[in-house]
C-alpha cells in the first residue's frame, strides 16, 4: 500500500509520538492507492508540457469561444493534477484508535490462522505487509513489523519464531494497523476536486460566472447543466481513459466548493503548480 500522509496538527503530533505515555487519539488523512477514484483519470508524466493535445485546445477554445492562451494554461493545470507520480490523490480520514484496533484484530486473526493451519504462510505473509507502522510511537516499535515479515520470508514452514514475532506485534499497539477509511462516503477523489476548480479558475478568468441551470422534469440526466457544466464534462472527456463523464451533482457540489473559496482566499486553495510535496517524517 502506497500512502503520503497530512497530520492535522502535525508538529504537535510529531513532538508528542517522541513521548514513551503518548496515547492521544488524532487523525491523518493519507493518499491511499487503490481507492476507487471519480473517474479513470488519464494519469501520466506531464511535467509542464500540459496533457491537451493541440486538436483538444483547438476544440476547446472554438467550441467554448475561449481564449486560446486560457486553454493552453488549462492543460499545463490539468497536466499537474494528474501527473502520474506514483501516489493517487485520494484523501482518506483514517483515525488512530480505529486504524490500530483494526490492526490488532488482524493481527489476533493472522496468528490464530497460523497457529491452527487455518491459513498459509503466503496468507499470513499478504495479511502482515497489508498494514501500516504509520501510528508507530518510536522507530524501534515501527521496526518490528519489517522483522516479522523478513522472519517469514526466509521460513518454509511455520516456526514459534513466527508467532512470537506476530504475538510481539499484538503487545505494542501502533506497530501494525489497518489504514482504512473512517468513514468511506466521506473518501474523496483530489483529482477530480482539481480538475473541476481547474476548469472554474479558466472560466472565471474569461470573465464568466460560475453558474449552473436545475432540469427539474427529469428529462437530462445529472440534472445540472448550464455552460459551466458543459465545458467541464467536454474536458473530463479528454482526460479520461475511457472517456468519461461526470455526474452533474458532483460538479454542482464541487463548482459551490470553489465559489465559496474564492469568496474567502486561502493561499492553499490554488490548483496544483507543481506535484505534490512528500510528507514530514514521522519521527521528526
């Protein structure tokens, strides 16, 4: 599992880990892979060249009476939000406490299968390197993890030195747990999040408002539509393998995220100008 991880409160959380009693409950939000994102994004090296191939800006800026330069600035946008750099950008809310009382679970579950035949090293093998050290208090209990996984690379059968690597793990809570979502309708997909504000930024910078129109007959599906929207799907499309659009409530939901931001700035809310920066330690 290939995480990247954002602390809330993150140096006062790195100081307290150093602390043999810290035991406060807190939360990350790591970028999990293998979540089921929005949309199969076309994901790729882009570095500043954008993703839009030259017909696609040509369509764009023609079809959407857009100022060529905008779109040219749009697909360098679209180009950093899905730059293939080896982390998908899917925010999951994972909390402390229920990530390592999964773990534990886990782990009584992995050691009862082995002890009783129940499961197969390979089994217990895929079930351990399926968990996280992330909420290890110090190096020394994150350590023990890589070691029972290199204790059972090297058996051939099960040995009482596997179970007391796995039990080892079971007496230090922190060292292995689950990095699952706390809660899996809050899990969401960054990239679509940036490609939309991407399009709004564009949109805005024509001179355009961020407006939307409400089918009420039910006779379109999605709903919401309007220009805004159209230009959207038209770029989701593009960027999408297979070409895919959106639904109209998740760009309506999106597009009143942006509108609200821009009406108060945070300098973190720009689209992406650059990939995204590794964590902190987590030690440090």
């Amino acid at each position: 599992m290939n995480t990247r991880m954002n602390i809330r409160d993150g140096a006062a959380a790195s100081s307290a880990m150093q602390h043999p009693a810290y035991e406060a409950d807190y939360t990350i939000y790591p970028n999990i892979d293998g979540i089921r994102t929005s949309a199969p994004w076309r994901l790729g090296d882009y570095l500043e060249r954008g993703m839009l191939s030259e017909a696609m800006i040509y369509h764009l800026s023609d079809h959407f009476a857009l100022a060529e330069q905008l779109v040219r600035s749009l697909s360098v946008m679209l180009g950093n939000c899905l730059d293939d750099d080896g982390s998908a950008i899917v925010l999951v809310e994972v909390n402390r406490a229920q990530a390592i009382a999964a773990g534990q679970k886990e782990l009584r579950r992995l050691l009862r299968g082995a002890k009783r035949g129940g499961l197969s090293l390979s089994e217990v093998r895929d079930g351990l390197a399926s968990l996280s050290t992330v909420f290890a208090k110090t190096p020394r209990d994150a350590s023990l993890l890589p070691k029972a996984l290199s204790t059972l690379a090297e058996a051939a059968n099960f040995t009482d030195d596997i179970f007391t690597s796995i039990a080892r793990l079971l007496d230090v809570p922190g060292a292995a747990a689950v990095l699952v979502p706390r809660d899996k309708r809050k899990v969401m997909d960054k990239r679509r999040q940036y490609v939309i504000e991407s399009c709004c930024h564009v949109w805005l910078d024509d001179g355009r408002p961020l407006t939307y129109t409400t089918v009420s007959d039910g006779s379109k599906r999605g709903q919401r539509h309007g220009p805004l929207i159209e230009f959207i799907q038209a770029v989701v499309r593009m960027i999408t393998q297979p070409s895919s659009e959106l639904s109209g409530e998740t760009i309506r939901v999106d597009i009143d995220h942006f509108r609200a931001e821009i009406e108060k700035p945070d300098p973190l809310f720009d689209p992406p100008e650059f990939k995204n920066g590794e964590c902190a330690d987590q030690y440090t």
